[in-house]
C-alpha cells in the first residue's frame, strides 16, 4: 500500500505541471493550458493593502520547526505590524524560540467555475506576505498607545475609553518588523 500512495503522488506531480510565464502562472492540468494571470503588487500597493485588511494569519515555528498559524485582527503602523494577545500561550512561546515569522493578509474576490473543465476553476483573490522579526513589547506605555491606536482603528470613529497602562500590562502586544514583503492579484484574462 505504501508503494501504490508513493506512485500515486508521482502521477499526481506528473500530471499537474506548471510553468511561469510574465504575468502568470500557467498550469498544464489534465484538460490542457489553464492561465491565472497574476499582476505582482509593487511595495507600495502590498502597504496599503496591509493596511487596508482587518484580519491576517501568523505564521511562527518552535525550535524544533514546528508551524503553527493563527488568525488574528491587527494594526499596521509607521510599517510594522502589531497584534495584542494574552501574555501566555503557544504563539508567544514560539516567538521566544524562534523570532522569524510570516505574516498573511488576503481577500478572495470570486471563484470562477468552468461547466465543461473542472480542473479550468479558479480563485480570483489578492494576498500579501510579509515576512519578519517579531518581539515582544515590554512598555506598558508605548503598550497602552499601541492598544489605543487598535482601538481606535477597529472602533470605526464611535467613542471607546481608552487603554490605561495599567490595563495594557494585562496583555501581551507583540511588534513584527518587517524585512520583505509581497503582494499579488490573481485576476481575471484582459
């Protein structure tokens, strides 16, 4: 059984090939040429839509390599990115071992089916990575300024009681710098 699973990987692999082409993935599937255009964001453009998203995932390893993803709101600021959290837990204690992380923003746009090509589907979307160092904030004030400042963006202007440093003690804030960043839309054939 183990031989057949191994082969039938192999087949899978050998069926499924793609090549890169400017602009676009294009994927040789069992009906033939199947295009996803994909337009690269500059900098700029993968920013703002950084900035622009409410929700991305984290992505950290431990010491010994292990992923672990989590979803999680998010504030984008003076180009990095912060998340509060409890002051315990799996994310953090990865963060301590191993500080390199990945961070994902994405929207999918629509889904494209084909009635005569199945392997023709599609998923129109955009997505940012950003990749980085993250630490954690010990200031309660720089804390309590930050948890304000997510507050506020998520609060969508209705009034809040603002974030005292004694209150921000009681969670962790966690800061990523970013070193790289990359954006692309999978989009619609012009």
């Amino acid at each position: 059984m183990h031989t057949n699973s191994i082969a039938l990987k192999i087949v899978r692999f050998k069926r499924k090939r793609q090549i890169r082409a400017p602009g676009c993935w294009i994927y040789l599937g069992f009906g033939g040429l199947i295009a996803m255009p994909t337009r690269w964001m500059s900098e700029k453009d993968a920013c703002a839509f950084l900035a622009a998203g409410a929700e991305g995932r984290l992505a950290t390893c431990n010491g010994a390599g292990e992923p672990y993803i989590t979803p999680l709101n998010f504030l984008y600021h003076e180009g990095k990115i912060y998340f509060h959290c409890k002051g315990t837990g799996r994310k953090l204690d990865n963060i301590a071992e191993n500080n390199r992380v990945c961070f994902e923003v994405s929207e999918v746009v629509k889904i494209t089916v084909s009635d005569d090509r199945p392997c023709a589907c599609s998923t129109r979307y955009a997505s940012v990575l950003a990749f980085g160092a993250a630490r954690v904030i010990s200031d309660n004030a720089e804390k309590a300024a930050l948890l304000n400042l997510l507050v506020e963006r998520f609060a969508a202007g209705k009034p809040f009681q603002p974030v005292t440093e004694k209150e921000a003690a009681g969670c962790a804030v966690v800061e990523i710098r970013i070193d790289e960043i990359s954006g692309k839309r999978n989009m619609d054939p012009e």
